[in-house]
C-alpha cells in the first residue's frame, strides 16, 4: 500500500488509513482502548513503528465510520471527487488497488517496488518475563461489551471478557476474564506487593462461581504476562439488562519513569456479545469456529477460515527432506510444523485460490495455516495452508 500511496499521491489521489475497533487485538500485545485519547496513542505508535506516510483517521468510539463501510475488517474503498464510491473490496488488496488507479488516474512506470521503500515488517517483542502456562479455553468464546468507570489514573491493564455462545441464549457456561498490562504504557506486575486480585460486583440477572480469585504466585520481582481466569457463569431469570461489575486490584511500576503504586480498577461487563470485539489470534490456546462475529448479530468470514486455530506468520525456514517450516508468526514468535501428503495448501490469486505445490513453499511468504495435533515429541503437522503473499 505504501508503495502505491509513494506512486500515486504525486498525482493527486488522497490515501488515508482508518482507525477502528482492532480486528485482532492482543496481536503483537496492543490491546483494544478504551478512551478516544487511546486510540490517537496508537495511531501515534502506528507511524513512528510502521514508517508509513499515509495519514491516519479516527473512527469513534461507536465505530461509526466501521459500520457505515460495510463491517469489514479490512476493506477498501475509492471514492471519486463527486464521493462516489467507484471501487470497494471487502479485504484490501494493493495490487489490485494499483491497476484500479492506472484505469481512473493513470498508468506509472516504474512504479515504487517495496524493496525500494525501505521499511520493514514491524513485529513487538514480547516483554512478558514469566513461566506462567496460559490456559486453553473453551471453543468459540464470545467477546463481551466491556466499559471503565471514571478514573484518574489510565487503565494500565486491560479487561477482556469472553463466554461460551450458549451462555448468551440463557444457559449456564464458562466465563474467561483476562487481564493484559497495555503497553501503551510501559508498566509492569510488581510481584513482590501481592498477587493480581479480581472481584465480582453489582451482578444482575446473572450468578459467577467463584466471584473472586487471585493470580497466581509468580518467582520473579516482575513480569508482564496476562493474568487469566475461567468461571462458572449462570444467567438468573429473565431479566434482560444482565450485567456485573469487576474491580481489580494489582501492583505496577513504571519501566522507565520508577514509580511502584497499587491500583485499584472496575469494569462493567454487560452479558451480550460485543459486535466490535475482535477474535483474538490465540494460536494453539483453544479452539475457533471458522466465522467471527460481526457487528449487529451479522457474519463475517475472512479470505481463508479453515476453523479450528490458526496460525499467522513468514517462513523463515523450508526443510524440503523433512518438510518442516518455521514460521516468524505475527507476535514475533518462532514456530515449527510439518507438511505431510495429506496437508491441503491453495496460494491466493487473482480469483479463487488455487492449489500449490508442498515443493513451491519458499522463504519469505507469508501465510496462515491450522495446525493439527502433533505426534510425542513431533512437530504440529499443518491441516490446511494458504499462503497470502509471495516473498517481499
């Protein structure tokens, strides 16, 4: 995109990035904020680590412009000088995007190759310190609506709350709290003040076992990985305005300006799906339908869904005698897997995705793929593939 943004500007089309509810949060650590003033910080943080010239715009905290364009995670538009939408794709695709404006505006020649932009992938290192083991979740959790109380210090650590779907239709079922330090912010669990606590308020219409609990005990001074909590939830009656309160206490210190302070927090969770809450990309932590939620009760399938978890990532590294590849994933992990004669692999092209040669797996591309169960001591084997992009 900045290669046609670098082409075309020049000639006078206007290129704008629009920020909205994070499809994918947790992704690379950035999780959803709460507050207007949270989401110019991460358009902020998007261009001192992206690199990119392409101005940024704000949707509300409503998603007002989200739901207007149609829903999608990541669409695009062209709008003519009159505001005529001449061209729209539920998914973006800059190569397609390029030949649209050799038709409307003009042909370049040579057009900007990426190699020529000198920017490179952004991947955040993961600060979290900790031996904690996350927990496996229950299949195809829901995001909850999730807002803060007024408070004058920032929420320096995040709330996201998930249930099982027939929770939603009235049924009892698991709860999932998670508890992630944003790192907006720079701070840290001071563990040497006391463990992370969590209570459970205010519930109507609704009844949590336990409604309390405690992180658990962590051998380092500090860490920063995410404090997890499943939960017996009942809903109680018929009442429809089913929420409860939770107030978190924890200890954080700051990495470079060296305060330690206990914080006190409380979120309201109301019990119905949140249509802007995004699908966290949980890898091998638990197990996804292949749809997400999209907003007002709708559907959205991304290009590739194979269900089951996914994993996103660059191949580092092609074994082809053992058929192993090593993934840089989006969080900047690496990861391992084995092709087998029964790992289904399409490329995306100009139509529908074809089919691809397990041989033609190169370094460079990025795909995503769902991994199966891996054998003692083996390597996941990969179900399905699709590789996304050839090599940059």
């Amino acid at each position: 995109m900045e290669a046609v943004y670098r082409d075309y500007s020049p000639k006078g089309v206007r290129f704008y990035f629009i920020y909205k509810a994070l499809a994918h949060p947790e992704t690379n650590g950035y999780v959803q904020p709460v507050s207007l003033e949270e989401r110019l910080m991460h358009i902020r943080e998007a261009k001192a680590k992206l690199g990119s010239g392409i101005p940024w715009l704000c949707d509300t905290m409503d998603n007002d412009a989200l739901h207007a364009l149609g829903n999608a995670p990541n669409s695009e538009f062209i709008i003519d000088p009159e505001g005529k939408v001449v061209v729209k794709r539920v998914w973006s695709r800059p190569d397609e995007l390029r030949k649209d404006l050799a038709k409307l505006v003009g042909k370049v020649d040579p057009p900007t190759r990426v190699e020529d932009l000198g920017i490179r992938p952004y991947f955040r290192k993961s600060t979290e310190g900790s031996s904690t083991k996350r927990l496996t979740l229950p299949a195809n959790l829901r995001p909850l609506r999730v807002t803060t109380a007024l408070s004058e210090d920032p929420y320096y650590v995040k709330l996201r709350a998930e249930v099982e779907p027939e929770v939603l239709e009235g049924q009892p079922g698991q709860l999932y709290l998670g508890f992630r330090l944003d790192p907006l912010y720079s701070v840290h669990w001071n563990n040497l003040a006391g463990p992370f606590e969590f209570e459970i308020r205010s519930a109507k219409g609704v009844v949590i076992k336990p409604n309390r609990g405690k992180g658990p005990k962590i051998e380092s001074e500090t860490d920063s990985a995410p404090r997890e909590f499943l939960v017996e939830v009942k809903p109680n009656g018929k009442q429809e305005a089913r929420s409860f309160q939770v107030v978190v206490r924890y200890f954080a210190c700051h990495d470079t300006e060296g305060w330690c302070r206990a914080f006190t927090h409380t979120y309201t969770v109301q019990l119905e799906a949140d249509p802007d809450g995004g699908r966290v990309m949980r890898g091998n932590r638990g197990r996804r339908g292949p749809a997400m939620a999209g907003p007002r009760g709708g559907r959205f399938r991304p290009p590739f869904a194979p269900g089951g978890d996914r994993v996103m990532g660059v191949i580092t590294n092609v074994d082809g005698a053992s058929g192993e590849i090593t993934l840089r994933t989006r969080s900047g992990e690496t990861q391992s897997f084995r092709i087998t004669d029964a790992t289904r692999i399409m490329r995306r092209g100009r139509g529908r995705p074809e089919p691809l040669q397990r041989e033609r797996l190169q370094k460079g591309m990025r795909v995503m793929l769902q991994p199966g169960k891996a054998d003692d001591g083996g390597k996941p084997p990969v179900v399905r593939m699709m590789v996304m992009r050839g090599p940059s």
